[in-house]
C-alpha cells in the first residue's frame, strides 16, 4: 500500500471510530422497538438498525475517501463521492439481542476501490476491519495497517472529561490451542451428523463453553483472549445465515492477522470469491488446532 494510500486510509478510520462513537450513544440511551420495515435479507429491523446505518453511511460519505459503501441493512453499492475505498460493514450485529441488554456490535471492513465493486475480489484484498463492541466499556479490535498488528481501542475519558480513543493492547495473537469454544447455530446438529460429532468432542472433552448468541463478542473474545474457536456450520433445515460481506470476511481477515486461522470448511475463508452482494455462508474461525479439527471432521463431510 502507497504512503499516499495508507494516509487516506488513517483519515478513513478516524470517522469510523467517529460512527462507532455515535453509535454507542445511540445504544446507552436510543429505543430498541422493531420499525415496520425489514432489510432484504428479511430480517426485522430495529430503530437502532435504521439509526446505526444512517450515522455509519455520514460518516463514510464525509470522509470524502469512500467510493461506494454497503451496508447489511443496504447491501447495494452506495456512491459516498470519494475515490479511494470500499466499505461493508454491518452497522448493528446483534440487533436481536439488544433488548435484553446483551453486548453488541459493529462490524467492517475496508477494500480497495475498483470499477469491478467487490464482485470478483476475495478476502485477501482487505485492508484493513474491525469489531467494535457495545459492552460494559466501548472496545474496537482493528487490524493496524501501519504496523501490521491487531489492536484493541477503548473509548475512554481524558484529563478534560472529553472522551476519547486509547490503545489499551498494543497487539493481540491468537494461540494455535485451545479449550474454549464457541458453537453457533446448533440446531443444525440434528441432520448435520459430523457437526454433532465435532460438538460432542469438545462437550465430552469439557471444554469451556463460551457463546453468547452474537457474533461480536464470540469474535472478540477469542481475539482479546488470545485463544478459542468459533463454529457455524449449516445443515438442509438449518441453513447458514451469516452474510459474507458484512461479517463473515471481515471477522475473518481479523483473526487470520492475528495469527488465527478461518475456514468454510475446506478453504480459507479469505480465498472465497465475491459473486454477489447478498451471499451468505459458514464459518469457522479461532485457534488453528480446532479450526483444522473442524475441517477434517465437518468438512471432510461436505
């Protein structure tokens, strides 16, 4: 990346971390009603869905840096005026949850602006995502293309009262092992035979189970913790849910940087090839021990 292109790049991030600040405001003291509307995945929207969408595509669009930016909620290009980025994002990951006042968060990711708009790229054109999350404090885990080294922000008051971004880890790894895991969309253990075996391995070898039922915590757990795996396999009458675009590549290249690894099962998540703006698939994420456990007894099924 050109220095030129690494300093439009930091601009970029300072009205991410702009969005993410709004966002969490929005959060701490916004409504949680569902509005009439749903997003073209079919999922019903919540005001703060609508709302956290909104101040993310501002901002992006006054960055004056965006080419075209797509949302979850807005999976279509959006031309935001600048040149030199794409960006998709998930304003509101979570959503579902919000109401029993459980952490959430935001997701995104940063690519290079080209005619082709995403379609064709693969995840290894990245340059850059991360997770913000909505919990007791306001943390943003970011790849930091400068120094090549995963980080973790915390939202914080200075000396003045005025609240402001500090790096609180200067880089987070992920361990090859480990015994904590993280097993989403289980319903599909009851017609997906080798996803029902890798569960039962880990529940009859106790492993720690930590699932919270969002895909942003999951993440940043095993990212701040530095070991862990999280699963969402799929079967005929659980289909997968999670959207490529908007948090299965981006959580993906987050952990692959931090020295984890990713898979659909056979391939890195990142060597999966953009065909559309609204296509979905499985993950498997975390400490390579256990992701590789989940290729050889999920994907050798497949």
């Amino acid at each position: 990346m050109s220095r030129y292109l690494q300093d439009d790049l930091k601009v970029l991030e300072t009205y991410i971390l702009k969005a993410i600040q709004e966002i969490a405001e929005l959060i701490a003291y916004g409504e949680t009603d569902h509005t009439e509307s749903s997003n073209q995945f079919g999922d019903k929207q919540l005001q703060l869905d609508v709302l956290s969408d909104e101040i993310m595509f501002t901002n992006l669009r006054n960055s004056q840096r965006v080419k075209y930016a797509l949302s979850e909620e807005e999976p279509v290009p959006q031309d935001m005026g600048g040149e030199q980025f794409i960006v998709t994002f998930d304003p509101l990951d979570g959503s579902s949850i919000v109401d029993v006042n459980w952490a959430v968060g935001t997701i995104y990711a940063v690519w290079p602006s080209e005619d082709n708009k995403l379609i064709g790229y693969n995840g290894h054109k990245i340059l850059t995502s991360g997770i913000a999350i909505y919990g007791p404090r306001t943390t943003v885990v970011k790849y930091n293309a400068d120094n090549q080294k995963v980080q973790e922000l915390t939202l914080k008051k200075d000396d003045k009262g005025q609240l402001t971004w500090q790096t609180t880890k200067e880089e987070l790894k992920v361990a090859p092992k480990t015994k904590i895991f993280a097993p989403a969309n289980l319903r599909a253990t009851s017609d997906n035979k080798a996803y029902n075996e890798l569960f039962e391995f880990w529940k009859s070898s106790k492993y720690t189970l930590r699932y919270t039922g969002g895909l942003v915590p999951d993440i940043s757990q095993i990212l701040v913790r530095g070991n862990g795996v999280f699963a969402n396999a799929s079967s005929e009458n659980a289909p997968a849910k999670l959207r490529f675009l908007y948090e299965v590549a981006p959580v993906s290249f987050l952990v692959e940087k931090a020295g984890g690894k990713s898979t659909d099962g056979k391939k890195s998540i990142l060597d999966t090839e953009v065909v559309s703006y609204v296509m979905k698939g499985t993950l498997c994420l975390g400490s390579t021990e256990e992701v590789e456990r989940y290729e050889k007894i999920v994907g050798h099924a497949l």
